[in-house]
C-alpha cells in the first residue's frame, strides 16, 4: 500500500540541495553561527549534529517545530512544520516516520503487521482490510464452535478457538477505535501526541472536525492528498 510521501528522491535532492535550511559544508563558521542564531527565531531546532573535525556542520538529524507567540484561532491557516531529517516543511497533519525515515501526509500510524506507514492516501485501504480482517475471524469463530461436537479432532478446534479469540477481539477494538477516529477526523498520532501538536495543544476539539457528516464525506471520498488549510478555512467560511 502506498503511505504517501511528501516528497520524491528527486525532489528531496533539490530541496537538499538548493535549501536555504541546510549548511553545507563549505560555509565556515562564522557564517554557520550566524545562520543558527538567526533560525532561532522560527524553529525550536531539537536533534544532533555531525561536524567534521574543522567544526563545520555535514549533516542535520531529527526534527524542529516551529515556534508560535500567536494563538491559531486569530489566524486564517496553521504554518507548516519544518523537518530537518527531510529538509522540507511539513503540510499540516503530515509527520515523520522514524522507521520509514520519510514524512508522511496525515500520518496516523506505522503498522507492523503491514510493515508500512497508514497515511492520507491509503487510511480507507485500511479500513477495509480492517473489516475484512474483523469478517473473516468472527466467521471462523462462528463455524468453529458451531461445528465444535461434530469435529474429527475435538482438541484441535478448542485450540484454535483459545488463540483466535483474543485476535478477533483485538481486530474488533482496532476497527472500532478507528471508525471513532472517522467520526471525529482525528488521527492515532494526534490523540496520543494531542498536548504536543502545535494546532491542538489547550484545545478541547480538533480544528479539522466538521462534524460527523462532513468528516465520513471526506473519509467516502477517493484518497488523496488534501489541503487541510483550505478545508479548515472553507468550513470556516461556510458557517459563519
């Protein structure tokens, strides 16, 4: 499944390359120590640098959020997140995924069953992998217990009736947290990290939820990669 990435290895060379964001090597240090102190200002830069043994700065790792002195509901849009291991400006909603080591649009979370991140272009593809998964082992708990007295190996069903049960009740949770998740336009990511997040830090409600109808319209709608600023400010239009 395609998770989505917020970028292509060519794109990423030229940001790589022609970015103001990055030091390259040839600067000296002065220059690099200008730089940083005038970056403070916008980005709250958390990570580890790589130095040669001149002090010049090689390599940038890890992550910054900009930091914000205004409140978000005075403002038409959310600013973009910068990422210093992909050296772009993250859409809102997107995130980085440490174990893809890409930044991924709207990422909910990165499975380890699939081996692959949940993003804004393959969510619905796993809703439905979901119910899928959810059908097929409450069908086989169904037909195992209902055949149970009629079975040649009586202690092979019992089997696996112990170890599928806890798997189906899993699945079932899963689904139903994130049929909750639909319903309110939220991500895993932004529930757990929901304090951390720069647009949900002292809020109560997520601003991108439109309420219930508005957001299974958006999830029914082909996968694709949204403006999550435009919809957030055409809703705000649209109801006033």
């Amino acid at each position: 499944m395609e998770s989505g990435n917020s970028e292509f290895p060519e794109e990423r060379y030229n940001n790589l390359r022609d970015s103001p964001h990055i030091l390259h090597e040839s600067q000296d240090r002065d220059s690099i120590k200008s730089e940083r102190v005038q970056s403070r200002h916008s980005y709250d830069y958390k990570g580890s640098l790589t130095c040669s043994h001149k002090g010049r700065i090689l390599k940038i790792e890890r992550l910054s959020a900009p930091k914000f002195e205004v409140k978000h509901e005075d403002n038409e849009e959310f600013m973009p997140r910068f990422c210093l291991a992909c050296n772009i400006d993250q859409p809102v909603r997107a995130r980085h995924c440490r174990v893809c080591s890409k930044c991924v649009y709207r990422w909910d979370h990165h499975c380890t069953w699939l081996g692959n991140c949940i993003g804004e272009k393959n969510y619905t593809y796993y809703i439905i992998y979901l119910n899928l998964q959810s059908a097929e082992l409450v069908s086989t708990l169904y037909f195992l217990q209902s055949n149970l007295q009629y079975s040649a190996s009586f202690g092979f069903s019992i089997t696996l009736l112990v170890l599928l049960s806890p798997t189906c009740l899993f699945c079932l949770f899963l689904t139903a947290v994130h049929y909750y998740l639909i319903s309110r336009n939220r991500t895993i990511a932004e529930c757990i990290s929901w304090r951390k997040i720069y647009y949900l830090t002292g809020k109560s409600k997520s601003p991108f939820d439109f309420g219930l109808l508005n957001n299974l319209f958006l999830f029914c709608t082909r996968p694709q990669v949204r403006d999550w600023n435009r919809i957030f400010k055409n809703f705000r239009v649209n109801n006033k």
